[in-house]
C-alpha cells in the first residue's frame, strides 16, 4: 500500500500538468474539471487535437486519452451530460453492465446499513439530474430497483419523506442572538 501523502502529491503534480498544457496551449479550454483521473474539458472541436498532443508532450509518464461526446451525450463520473437544441442537462449514468443489485432487505446485515444504501440511491436520484423529470425519472428507477431488492415500500416512501422535508426551519422562525463577552 501507497503512502497517505501520495493522492495529495499526484493531485499536486497534476495541477501542475494542468496548467502548463493550459498555459502553453495554443487554445484554451472554456471549462476543465478534474476528480482524481478523470477530466471534463469543454474545449473546440478543431483543437482537441493540438490540445491532447500538448498535454502528452508535458510529461512521458502521463497519458491522457479523449472520450468524445456521442450523439450530445458523454458519461464523465456516475452522470450523463447531455447536449440538445443549446441547452445541457445532467441526468445519473449507469454502465452497461450495471444490474440494479444492491444490499437485499432480507440479508443479515444491520437494518441502519441497509437504509443507508437506499437513503444514498435515494438521495443521488434527488441531486443528481438536472431537471425535474430526471428527477422522477431516477427516483421511480431507483424505487423500483429497491424493491426487486426487497425493500418493502414502507422503508422507501419513509427515507422519501425524511429527503423531502426540510431541513432548517423558515426564516420567521429563525431567531438572532448576540451575546456580550
């Protein structure tokens, strides 16, 4: 195993990589956003490759590699960005591969673990997508591969209330306090 330190050096080197191809490119990008390895990069269709080329000749040992947008669509983390008609939208990504199994309600593990697991689906559908029908969309996907997990409905529609309601209380019943010292 890695030293603690070696996430927080290779973010560091990576910045630094960052901004010299950004620097010395002959197009900037107009949004760079990077979790760990994987960079979201809004840049011109005719640039990408003098761009690419620029942030391999930085470093030998850091290869990048382009995924570009399919029919306005591009996956980057666990969201689909989608592209139509100007406007951009977010909705939750899923691979291929993905088979909606998760932590089953009658396994032996602890009741607070298995609400956890559907409270964190629950809450992603709700966040995740950009639009109000994403939003139900994935909520309604999410519920019902909760349920083929065993969740009875009581458990969802509860941690669904618990996500609805509202978590600082109106601003009129909000009251201000200054102490003197």
């Amino acid at each position: 195993m890695g030293s603690p330190v070696s996430p927080i050096v290779a973010n560091l080197c990576m910045e630094v990589v960052e901004e010299l191809a950004i620097n010395t490119s002959t197009v900037a990008p107009r949004v760079w956003k990077r979790y760990i390895d994987d960079s979201f990069v809004i840049i011109k269709k005719d640039a990408v490759s003098s761009f690419d080329d620029a942030l391999n000749s930085i470093d030998p040992k850091i290869a990048f590699t382009i995924e570009e947008e399919n029919n306005g669509q591009i996956s980057f983390l666990d969201t689909l960005v989608s592209r139509k008609n100007g406007v951009t939208s977010i909705d939750v990504y899923r691979k291929p591969t993905h088979t909606d199994r998760y932590l089953d309600f009658s396994s032996h593990h602890e009741l607070k673990h298995k609400v956890c697991a559907a409270s964190t689906l629950l809450f992603r559908a709700a966040n995740l997508p950009s639009t109000i029908e994403g939003k139900r969309r994935e909520t309604g996907h999410v519920t019902e591969a909760l349920k083929a997990n065993g969740y009875p409905s009581v458990v969802i529609s509860n941690i669904l209330k618990k996500k609805s309601a509202p978590t600082t209380p109106p601003p009129e019943e909000l009251v201000s306090m200054f102490f003197k010292w």
